[in-house]
C-alpha cells in the first residue's frame, strides 16, 4: 500500500472566510509559508500545529489520505 497526502488548506481557510493574512496573523506562521502550503509535499511540524491551533481543524480536515495499491513490477 502507499499513502497519498493532500493538503488542503485553502478549503479550511474558505470555510472559515479567512485569507492567508489572517492565518499568517493568528498562526505566526509566515504568510510567504503559508501561500506555499498547498502545493507543498514538505511541512514544518510547527507549521502544521500552529495551523491546526489557529484554524481548530483537525489533521484529516487540512490533509486528504488516500491509500492506494502500488503497481506490481
């Protein structure tokens, strides 16, 4: 099996009708970061944790999990 993971941080921040400023603000993770975030496949764990703390979202809102079967050689 492989996992995938997504990040998904610009659904969080749509819901909660936040713009990355205002996360930047309240996470004191930089907005230059955060602007990456999405299309990142590398996360600071402090950045993780100050964002989830900010947003109150929980690992599997900001991130999709996916499992799928790898390819047989």
């Amino acid at each position: 099996m492989k996992l995938t993971v997504k990040p998904r941080l610009g659904a969080v921040l749509s819901k909660l009708g936040w713009s990355q400023s205002e996360l930047s603000r309240r996470s004191g993770v930089s907005q230059s970061s955060i602007s990456r975030f999405d299309n990142s496949e590398r996360h600071y764990d402090w950045h993780v944790a100050s964002i989830m703390k900010a947003t109150g979202a929980k690992y599997e809102e900001l991130f999709e999990v996916k499992e799928t079967e790898e390819d047989a050689e």
